[in-house]
C-alpha cells in the first residue's frame, strides 16, 4: 500500500511516496514556483534516481499535483500502475488551533475548522488546505489525513500556554502559546523511546529542534509539557531569520521612533533577523560558523548568542522535569553540527551535559554522544517528519 505524503507551501509542494507499512521511499520531490505563471521547477527521484522533467506551468497546487502524479505513474519513471495505488494523502498542517489534538481524517468539518484556524497561521494553512483540495480533487476515493504541527503540543498545561495578557484576548482571539514543530518532537521522542525499548509514556527528554526554524521541548511522560515557540513560530530560540524572544516594547519603540509599519516590523522580526540580521552575513548556520572560524567578531558573538539561548531553556526544562532521561538533538543544525552541540553543552556547565568528542564527532544513525559521567544522556536522532506523517497517516486507514 503507498502513502503520499505532501507538504505545500504558498508556492511549493513536496511530497514523499512511501510504501507501508514497509516503510520505503518510492519517490519523493518538489515542485517550486506555482502560481508564479513561470516555469515551475519539478525535480523527483524514484527509488533514489534523479529525474528533472521538461518545465511547465503550475497555475496552482491542483496542476501541481496533477504533474506530481502523472510523473508517477506514467512513461519511464512510472512507480504506480495507476493512481487510484496511491491509498492516502497525509498532509503537513501547520495550525491546528485548540481543535486537533492529534490527526484527523479530513471531512468537510474538519476543512471548516483548519480554514478557522488560517487565522492563526495566515502564511501556512491556506497553501495546506490548497494541497488538501487538490488531491481530494485529483483522486475523490482517497481518504485525506490532517498531521498537525501544533497537535503535540496541545497537552501543555495551562500554565504552560497562557500570556498574562487581559483574558478576554483568549477568548475572544485564542491568542496563547501554540508550539509548532510538534511532528518532528513527537517522532524523536518515540524514536529515542523504541531505542531504549521503553513505551513513550516511559520517558522524560527535552528535545531541540535545531534547524532554520528551531524550537524545544519538554517532554513528560512522552507529552509536552512546555515549548518554545508560542503564538506564531517568532518566539523563542534565535533562528536563521527569526530573532525569538524580544521585549515586546520593541516593537512599539520602533514604531514611535522611527515610524516603522506593523507589516515592516512583521517582516523584520520574521525574515530579517536571527543570524541574517544580527551578522548581516547569512541565515545559515554553516556560513555563519565558516565567518567566524575566520575571526568575524559580530559571527563569533552570535554563535555565543544563539547557543546561550537554547543552554537557558535546556536548562528551564530539565528544572521542570522531576527526572530527564535524555538531552535530543536533532534537525539539519542538531543532527550536522558537532560545533553547535558543544557549544550549546558548555553553555549550561550546571547542568554537567559532557560530550563524548568521538561520538559528538560521529555523523549517521540516532546515536548517545555524550561522555559516561555526563549527568543527564546526551543524543543525537535524525528526525523524518514525512515518516511520522505516514505512520500517523496510515495508523488511521489501517
Ligand atoms: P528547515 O528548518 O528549513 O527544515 P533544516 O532542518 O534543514 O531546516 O536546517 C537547516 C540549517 O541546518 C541551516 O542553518 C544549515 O546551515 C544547517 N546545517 C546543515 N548542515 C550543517 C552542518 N554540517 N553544519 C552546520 N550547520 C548545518
């Protein structure tokens, strides 16, 4: 049986064929551009081979989709016989609002709620709920399935996702904190649980989501309890672009000062800041590390920045944890760079994370990289939210 599993942004769409529950990638790829009335770029490799089509026009994510299924069952690179293969859609929704605590079969209700929920995520949900109609378009028998970003994290506490804010604000706006990147932290945390041959609900870990967008979690009996991101990805650890926590008041002083729009200051907090913006160099760690192995003052004091962050909420959560089994690193920062992790470690010297410089230097598999007398464990897991997607996708049609 093959799942598809699609993620679509306002102009992309990526998708991943998986057979399960055998778990292999039969093809996966991008198209870029739609809507753009340029060519799109659509680029795929069934069974690992590379294959970049003759460029066309996606108007929108229903051509796209379209392409994506011709491409699969049709001339050379045919992996399906015919789509009607293809058992289920499993779709990345970044919203969720308070409705979805876990994935949901799509229905019309369900649609109505994730529209409710654009709100809240006006960049994202809207090119979600675009893949969704175009695969319900594409294949009508095909049952669609909703895998939320924010679903894990809705067993925070109320403690945990209330901003001192007048209530009424979370009432009347649902205005709280949200947490996103909830796939990923789902899909460590059971990793690192079947690693330790442990049920989830066994295991207590803080995990860091280290990427261009990265966020943390605290882990509780294999729920979170506490995350970094809030009411928008914005808050929390600094990111390529995104500065994380700031005092509000900022914003206001901006604009009083220097007569800065809301839309501006959005822009700048959102895709200006972080790494890019304070070293005015790049949004990726890797150039940025390069700088400063060159001497670059400002790429040096940002890295200092960037790992003194995420040791302080490594170190709120272990405070909130009766007992952490387990420090995870993952994501294309966590799981690539050695640097980084050590960095962040040495950062937080009363929480005694020592690195193991052999493991920590090791690349591949989930794997412990901390040293025997650390005090709390110490791991690297590559995460695969596309795989969480097509577990949970296939959990609820099987
Ligand atoms: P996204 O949030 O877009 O999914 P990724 O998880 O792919 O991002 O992470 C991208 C980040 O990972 C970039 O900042 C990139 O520089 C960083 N990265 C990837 N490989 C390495 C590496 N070997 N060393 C340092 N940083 C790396």
């Amino acid at each position: 049986m093959y799942i598809m599993v699609v993620n679509c942004g306002s102009s992309s769409l990526k998708f991943q064929l998986m057979a399960v529950p055998g778990e292999e990638v039969i093809a996966k790829g991008t198209v870029d551009r739609i809507g753009q009335n340029v060519a799109a770029q659509f680029l795929y490799a069934t069974h690992g081979r590379q294959h970049a089509p003759a460029p066309m026009v996606a108007h929108d994510h229903t051509e796209a989709v379209k392409y994506v299924i011709e491409a699969l069952t049709s001339g050379a690179t045919a992996v399906l016989r015919a789509k009607e293969d293809i058992a289920a859609f499993g779709h990345r929704v970044v919203h969720g609002g308070e409705q979805f605590t876990a994935s949901v079969i799509i229905d019309e209700a369900v649609l109505r709620c994730i529209e409710e929920c654009c709100a809240l995520a006006p960049l994202h949900n809207p090119a979600n709920l675009a893949g969704i109609r175009a695969c319900q378009q594409a294949l009508p028998t095909a049952p669609n399935i909703a895998v939320f970003d924010t679903a894990f994290h809705q067993t925070m506490p109320p403690q945990a996702y209330h901003y001192a804010l007048p209530y009424e604000y979370y009432q009347r706006d649902r205005i709280r904190r949200y947490g996103f990147h909830g796939t990923s932290h789902r899909y460590v945390t059971e990793t690192y649980a079947a690693l330790m041959q442990q049920p989830a609900s066994a295991v207590n870990v803080v995990t860091c989501h280290l990427g261009n967008g990265s966020s943390l979690t605290a882990v509780l009996q294999g729920h979170s309890v506490d995350t970094s991101m809030g009411f928008t990805p914005l808050q929390g650890v600094i990111m390529g672009t995104r500065c994380g926590d700031i005092d509000p008041a900022v914003v206001f002083h901006l604009m009083t000062n220097d007569g800065l729009t809301a839309e501006t200051i959005n822009a700048v907090l959102n895709k200006k800041s972080g790494l890019l913006g304070f070293t005015g160099i790049s949004s990726d760690m890797r150039d940025v590390q390069t700088a400063a192995a060159q001497g670059n003052q400002r790429a040096l004091l940002a890295l200092d920045m960037w790992a003194y962050g995420i040791a302080k909420y490594i170190a709120a959560y272990v405070a909130i944890l009766p007992r952490t089994d387990a420090v995870i690193f993952t994501a294309g920062i966590g799981e690539n760079s050695s640097e980084a992790r050590a960095l962040i470690c040495a950062k937080a010297p009363g929480l005694g994370l020592a690195l193991d410089a052999d493991a920590n230097a090791s690349r591949g598999a989930a794997r412990k990289i901390s040293a025997p007398g650390s005090r709390i464990p110490v791991w690297v897991i590559p995460t695969n939210e596309e795989l969480e997607i097509a577990r949970e996708t296939y959990e609820l049609i099987a």
